[in-house]
C-alpha cells in the first residue's frame, strides 16, 4: 500500500506515474497529486501527529514524500495566533492570524519548497530552480544549497532589495530578468523543456504546491482539532489559495475532523488582481494582466496557473475575491503592527486589508472563527512603508531636551505617532 497513487490530470482525470511531469498529454491540463484517503485514514491519527516532529513534517502521512526529508530544518508549525486587539479594530469578534513570515527564509515558501527539494532528490535530479516573484528564491536557494544541489533562481530585476538580499546570500546562481514575472517564468518553462532540472514551480509544481496544505492541517490542530469558519488567503498564482481549501477538506477525507464549511476567501492588489476582477464581474474564468502595478510584488502574477481554480472555491466555499489599493495595502501593514505586534510584507498587508474590507462589507460575520495568513515577513519589502513610518521626535542626550520634547507633544495635541486603534 502506498499513501500516492500517482499524478492525475485536474481537467480530465486521467492518471499518470508520478514522476517529473506536470501537464496532460491528453487536454494540457496540470497535473496534481493522487493520495490514496482510505489508506491514509487507516495509518493516521490526532495523537500520531501530536506526537511527530514541531513542524510539517508532522502531517507526513499526508504529504507526496517517502522519507529523505530534512529533519534539522524547521519548517512550518508556525504560531496561530490570537488577535483580539486587531479584531476590536475592524470589527470580528473571533480573529486569528497565522504568522508565517517566521519560517527559515521568512515566508510561508519554505513549505512546498521543503516538499519540492525532498522530491527532486528522490526523483534523482540534481538541479533545484524555480521562477520567482521574491519569496521563492530566498526558500529555494536556502533549501537547495543545504541540500547539496546545484541551485538556479530567476527573479524579476525590479523586486525589493531585500528581497534580492535575502536569495543572494545562500550562494545559488541568482538570475535577475528585465522583465515582469509572467516573463521570466515563460523563460524558464522554456529552459526546463530543454534542461533536466526540477523546476519547483514547473515540472514539480504538483509536489511543490503540496506543501501550501500544512497551513491549513496546522491551522485545523492548533485551533483544537476544529476547522474556522472563514479564512482570508493572499492570491498570486492561487496555489495556496486553493491547496488551503483542499487541506481543510482533507482533514474530513482522512477522519481527523468530522466536517467542515471553511468559507474561503481571497485577497489581491488592485494594481494585479485578474482573480477579483473576474469574481465581481462573475466571471468563471479572468483575464490576465499585462503589466502588473502594485507593491505588492510578492503577488504580482498577472496570468495566474490556478486563478479559474481560484474562482471556482470562491464559489464553492461561499468566499469572496477582493482586492485593495496600495494606500490600503500600507494602512494594512500598520494595523496590523500596531495592534498585533507583528510586522508584515505588502502580501500580508494586502491579506489585513482585505480582511477589514470584507469585515466592514459584512462579508465576514462578526462572530464568524476567522483566520488571516500572514505569509511574508516586513522585513523583506521595506520599502512599503518607506515615507509612512518614522521616529517620531529626535532629541539631545539631556534631561532639558527630552522634556521641551514632551512639552511640544503636548501643546501639538499628541501629534507623534498618534495610535488611532481603540480596542474594546
Ligand atoms: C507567493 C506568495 C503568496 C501567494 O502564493 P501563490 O501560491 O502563488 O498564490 C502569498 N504571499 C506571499 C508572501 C508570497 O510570497
Ligand atoms: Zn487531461
């Protein structure tokens, strides 16, 4: 018995070996991964994964790997938190945020890379690459060169510094491309036709979006074995999105939950957001974007691979695809820093400001158990809130300059960094 059963075209069904492939002969369709639920229902347990490792890997049973995963790495099992401060401030009575921007390389990439490298390896490759929009270069370049591959990361020229930083430093080929990411990953769709690498998000997406799952296993366990009732997810290429959904429902295929009706709903920036446009103009199927204009770079795909599957668990979950400007994106990143005490990229802001959106629409219920992902860290975009944030005085090191300081607070009405959250 094996817990997959191989690869399965989503158009079509047919079924495929699950080797290094990622389209249907047949209809072009992608190709996902086939997990045997009886047989998985019969070999997992709450208490077997309470009891696994602090990390994804505790969900093993239910992921597309045999066994040469990474122990040392810790990815995944990060904190669920509870936002009560956040919520008085929008208006949700029950709010949670999921803080994924304290994985290894500071996004919640870590998790499907940690599958794809795992993968590749037992597929025999011995090149690991990927086409980034940011995230996934610092994910990829960490995992590959720790796992002794050689390792290639395309990314769009014009992403944040830090985020160049941050994939630069583990020492993989960092190929910046002139270009949008639409562009550079048609190039590298390319360059995997004609070079044996395991392109995570190519040739291994069908493993690599596996790992997005976690969130929502995670998200199900750290709440008491519970599923929420409605979640706000960010959407690039509508991989996380939708792999959130199928986690949640696989939590009931394999027993550990007896149902669940997670409402799943999405967020976009205005400045790239084809999957919301196509959900307000009821749409089934969107239309790509051809330059993308948002600082939300991490979610600037204007042609995403799964934005009609996207629309389609909108629909299906009772959620809701909405974007927000860059202006609210910015506010989003500060409520949240302010309130919860943790500091995200524009993706995250883009995620708390749709959420406040959704709240005030009354989309969301007040009362509804409702979780955002925070999936990347603020340290990486800093250039967000360039201009938006400040110290909020400077002074001499004397007792006298400090309390003229205090003084012209005073007289300026509290003008510093005036907090504008009341909480209830
Ligand atoms: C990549 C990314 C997303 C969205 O990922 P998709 O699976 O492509 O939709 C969300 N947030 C951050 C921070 C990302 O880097
Ligand atoms: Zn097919």
């Amino acid at each position: 018995m094996n817990k997959v059963l191989g690869l399965k075209c989503k158009e079509c069904g047919e079924a495929y070996e699950a080797g290094g492939s990622h389209v249907c002969d047949l209809c072009f369709g992608p190709l996902e991964v086939a997990l045997d639920y009886d047989y998985i229902k019969s070999i997992i347990s709450r208490e077997k994964i309470e009891g696994g490792p602090i990390s994804l890997w505790r969900y093993v049973d239910l992921l597309p790997v045999d066994s040469g995963w990474d122990p040392n790495v810790r990815v995944g099992f990060t904190p669920l938190q509870h936002a009560p401060r956040l919520g008085a401030a929008i208006g949700l009575k029950n709010l949670y945020v999921k803080n994924d921007s304290v994985n290894p390389t500071y996004s919640f990439k870590d998790r499907p890379v940690a599958i794809a490298v795992t993968k590749a390896r037992e597929l025999g490759y011995t090149v690991f690459a990927c086409a980034s929009t940011g995230n996934l270069a610092s994910a990829v370049a960490a995992a590959g060169m720790k796992a002794g591959l050689e390792t290639y990361v395309f990314l769009p020229a014009d992403v944040e510094a830090g985020k160049i930083t941050n994939a630069a430093v583990y020492g993989a080929n960092l190929i910046a491309v002139n270009g949008t990411y639409d562009q550079l990953n048609r190039l590298c769709s390319e360059i995997s036709d004609e070079e044996d690498w395991a392109f995570c998000n190519i040739n291994v997406r069908p493993y690599y979006a596996e790992g997005s799952k976690t969130l929502a296993y995670e998200t199900v366990e750290q709440l008491g074995w519970l599923a929420p009732d409605h979640v706000v997810v960010p959407i690039a290429s509508g991989a996380l999105y939708t792999k959130i959904a199928q986690g949640f429902r696989e939590m009931v295929d394999v027993g550990l939950i007896s149902n669940q009706s997670v409402r799943i709903s999405g967020a976009q920036a205005e400045g790239c957001g084809p999957v919301a446009a196509a959900f307000a103009a009821g749409e089934q199927s969107f239309e790509p974007v051809r330059q993308p204009d948002t600082i939300a770079k991490s979610l600037a795909i204007g042609n995403p691979a799964d934005g009609n599957y996207s629309l389609a668990v909108a629909r299906q979950t009772n959620g809701v695809i909405e974007s927000v400007t860059d202006a609210e994106t910015v506010e989003g990143i500060k409520l949240l820093a302010r309130t919860e005490g943790i500091f995200t990229e524009a993706a995250g802001g883009v995620t708390i400001a749709t959420l406040r959106k959704l709240a005030q629409s009354g989309d969301i219920g007040v009362d509804e158990l409702t979780v955002a992902y925070v999936t990347g860290n603020g340290l990486k975009t800093q250039e967000a809130v360039d201009g938006h944030v400040s110290v909020s005085v400077t002074i001499d090191p004397t007792m006298g300059s400090f309390e003229d300081a205090m003084d012209s607070r005073q007289q300026a009405d509290m003008v510093w960094s005036a907090p504008q959250v009341t909480t209830g």
